[in-house]
C-alpha cells in the first residue's frame, strides 16, 4: 500500500461535516437571495464570499439580520468578500 492509498483510504473512512455556523450560513443566503456562497472559518473572523458584487452588498446590507441567525454559534467577525 502507498502513502496515497493510505491518505485515500483514511479521507473515504472520515465523517466530514461542515460546522453548523457554516450550514446556517448558506441556508439563510439560500432561503433568503436563491443563490450559494462560500463560506470559511478563520480564528477571529468568517468569510463569506460570492461572485456577485450585488449579492455581497444585500447580505451587508442585512448583517444585522445574519448575525441573529448565527449569534448562539459564535460571535466572530463576518467579512465579506467578492471573489470573481
């Protein structure tokens, strides 16, 4: 067996899931514009990013709404980010 059948084998056997902050994050832009973002969590911060410019600029214009939808998970830093 290689190093890489081994990693291949550990990857398959790992139960990966995102973490819930994240998941509620692309439900509510889900529920909420129709659409789907990226989201990543850093030490002190989460960064969600979209291609679209109007997209970032209506989920800045509800961060107040956002932040209630993830306030019991955790009190990070929400940036946003347009990523073409």
């Amino acid at each position: 067996m290689t190093k890489m059948d081994s990693l291949s084998s550990i990857l398959k056997q790992s139960d990966w899931q995102e973490p819930e902050v994240i998941a509620k994050i692309k439900a509510y832009v889900d529920k909420t514009f129709q659409a789907e973002v990226s989201v990543s969590v850093k030490p002190s911060s989460i960064i969600i990013s979209a291609p679209s410019a109007s997209l970032i600029n209506a989920l800045r214009l509800r961060l107040p709404e956002l932040q209630d939808v993830i306030k019991s998970e955790t009190n990070k830093n929400l940036v946003f980010r347009i990523n073409p």
